[in-house]
C-alpha cells in the first residue's frame, strides 16, 4: 500500500522533555512538510525539505527541528524550547514536479 | 503578506439543501488553489487544484470555481456523509511548495 504514514497517533509529553515525530512515505515523493493544526487556525507550516540532507524553516519553526537523511523520512522533534506544544501535527509530501500536497493521518501531541 | 480568509466558519445543511463555501485569498503569484476535506482526527483530503482565473472543476457534488480574488466550492444536493470540515489553501510563486491556509469551514449535513 503507498501512503504516507506518521507515528504515533498520540503522543503526551512532560514539560522539559524533547519528543520525535515520525513521518514515512512510499510514493517516492521529493518533497516534504510538517503543518501545525491548532483548533479554529489553518494549518500552519514548521518545516520543509525539496531534497535529501536539505530542508527550510516555515513560518513557525522556533522550538522545532527536523532532519532529511533519506527520501522517504522527515522527522520532527519537538524540543522544550517550543512554548505552547499541544497540537495536531500533520505531515504531507509530494513530487517535486507537481503541486498537489497529500497529508498523513496525524499525531496528536499533548503536554501534560 | 499572502493570506487565505474561508467564509463562513460553520454552515449547517439539510440533506438536499445546496450551498457554496467561499475562499477570499491575496497572494503575489497564484501557482495554485487547493481544496480539502478534513474530517476529525484525520489528516486533509485532497479534492481539487484551480489554476487559472474561470477554471473549474467537479467531483461527485463538489464543484470548485476560481476568480483572481476567490474560490468557491459548490455542494450541490449535499448528503450527511458530506459532513467534515473543508479547507481552503493557496501556494504562490516560488516553487517551493509553500501552502497558506484558511482557517476552514465546518459543514454539517442533517438528514
């Protein structure tokens, strides 16, 4: 099956602690994207990346950082420095020669 | 700035009843409109891409319309499973991939 998956669904993290996002796809997609949903907001873009070993910061990337070793994977880490946390976390990716996004499914991140 | 505004935030339906969506934007160099469909706790689904000014596009009782200040997305005889919210975003020049989102509409179709 192609897609694009996220690991976990649900995420709770303690104050002070840095925590992973996963975001895996198959489509053999260029680029990638990681949005922050907060509820009655658009989404909003954190980071991105064209290439392997590339990436941007988005409009909101402080308290965030990601990595692109390889194609299929984009990691994002939360790290204490990002304030206010709680959100869903939605990750898309596409060709790089065609401008539709698809989105994976979503991790809802919490701090307790 | 580039920025998307989605009008209105809520709209209730009955089954039947069509309605538009509107999606008011303001970017430097339209490469593209999107549309989707979220439903809760699910990542958006992709519907339709707009290009240029008059182009139009349909799926199902969904059709998306584009001016050189607004989308519209029709829903023509709407049934509850059309129920979910609907997210409008504009990418502009640049190639980078870089979408601007509005904030949604949250449509509910009643029987």
């Amino acid at each position: 099956d192609g897609g694009i998956t996220q690991s976990p669904k649900y995420l709770f993290r303690k104050e002070g602690q840095n925590v992973t996002l996963s975001c895996e796809q198959n489509l053999n997609h260029d680029a990638m994207y990681w949005y922050r949903q907060d509820p009655g907001q658009g989404l909003r873009l954190i980071y991105y990346s064209q290439i392997v070993n590339d990436f941007q910061k988005g409009d909101i990337a402080e308290g965030y950082s990601v990595s692109r070793e390889k194609k299929e994977s984009f990691p994002l880490t939360v790290t204490s420095a990002q304030k206010n946390p709680t959100a869903f976390y939605l990750c898309a990716s596409k060709m790089r020669a065609t401008d539709t996004q698809y989105f994976g499914p979503g991790t809802r991140l919490t701090v307790l | 700035e580039d920025q998307v505004t989605q009008s209105p935030e809520a709209l209730r339906l009955q089954e039947g009843e069509s309605s538009s969506l509107n999606c008011s934007y303001t970017v430097s160099g339209l490469r593209g409109l999107f549309w989707y469909r979220q439903d809760p706790g699910k990542g958006p689904e992709f519907l339709f891409t707009l290009y240029s000014a008059g182009e139009e596009k349909e799926k199902e009782r969904l059709k998306a319309t584009l001016t050189k200040k607004e989308s519209f997305l029709h829903i023509t005889a709407p049934k509850p499973e059309d129920s979910a919210t609907y997210l409008c975003a504009v990418e502009g020049s640049g190639n980078t991939g870089k979408l601007i989102f509005g904030q949604g509409t949250t449509l509910q179709v009643k029987p």
